[in-house]
C-alpha cells in the first residue's frame, strides 16, 4: 500500500558536484548543486540550477559559463563546507586547500583534485521560479590520468563518486550490471 506525499522532487540519488565559476579578474569560487544533469548528446550539454540569493547566481549570470567538478568520497566534506559557506564570505578554494586547475575552453578554472572537470558556456537561462536553470554546452572536458588504462580506457566508477539523497552523502556502491547486461546472449 503506498501513502499520497506532498509535492516535491523525488528523484533520487543525485549527482553533487562543486561547481567553479569566476569573473575576470577576482578568485574563483565554488557552489555546490545537487540540481544538475545530462540534458544532451550532440551537441553535449548539461544543466545546472542555482538560486538568485547565492552568491555565484551573479557571477554565472555575468560571465556564462563555469565548470562542473564531479566529487569522490575524499572530496565530501570539502563539498559540505562549499555548500554551505558563501564565497562572499571565504575563498573556498583557499579554505578546502583546493588546487586551482587551468581549464582548455572557458577562463573559469576547474578543481584539480576533481577526477572530471566539465567545461561548459552557457547557451541559455530561464528563471524557474526557486531556482534559474542554466543550460550549457560541454566545451571541454578534462579527466584524472590515474583513472585511465594502458588501452585508453577511462575509469571513472575507480573514483569514488558521491551521491546526494534526501540529505545525505552516498557513495555509489556495487555494480548490479552494465549497460545492455538483461538483452545479452548467454
């Protein structure tokens, strides 16, 4: 038997990530989003939704574009504290000792301790009522060489990555299977 619950976004777990933005010419700072995603292939975007009160809302909104660092087990509580603290108020990066990492394709820079750094320029905003959602195109992305094989091959479940659900930090935990896993021939 299941109960009527109010309203509200259930989608769960949710990727968080710290997201680095800077206008030119002052520190770079760091929020952090649980309301971001894939929104497409070709041409590769994403979203990101921040609300008007943040202190990043301004900068993302002068300067369109900003990157996406995905966040591991070791980078959580560094997450914590961005998501909590404004960057009116500490230099993030300073506070977590975070290294600054130049980025290829946007003037914003990434964390270096991040295994994924994703470049994006903003295409589009649109104001949402809590938040404003910022579609981006992926203009670049950078990854951890210690994720990548001797064939190339990248990694990624290696790193760790972190979850938000309904409060908390989750990490991702096993492997149930892999794309296409239930349709292959035995």
């Amino acid at each position: 038997m299941k109960k009527e619950f109010k309203p509200g976004n259930m989608l769960f777990p949710l990727p968080v990530v710290m997201v680095s933005c800077r206008r030119p010419g002052e520190k770079p700072n760091l929020i952090t989003l649980a309301w971001a995603g894939t929104i497409n292939s070709d041409p590769p975007m994403v979203s990101i939704s921040v609300r008007k009160e943040r202190y990043s809302y301004d900068i993302l909104m002068d300067t369109k574009e900003f990157v996406i660092n995905l966040v591991t087990r070791e980078l959580t509580y560094a997450t914590d504290w961005c998501g909590v603290k404004s960057g009116k108020d500490f230099d993030k990066f300073k506070e977590m000792k975070l290294t600054t990492q130049d980025s290829l394709h946007v003037s914003v820079p990434g964390i270096a301790e991040s295994p994924v750094n994703i470049e994006c320029k903003v295409t589009e905003t649109k104001d949402l009522g809590s938040h404003t959602m910022f579609l981006a195109q992926i203009v670049g992305v950078q990854v951890d060489d210690k994720y990548m094989d001797e064939k190339g091959v990248f990694h990624l479940n290696d790193a760790d990555l972190t979850s938000y659900c309904h409060g908390s930090y989750r990490s991702l935990g096993d492997t149930l299977g892999t794309f296409g896993y239930s349709v292959k021939k035995k």
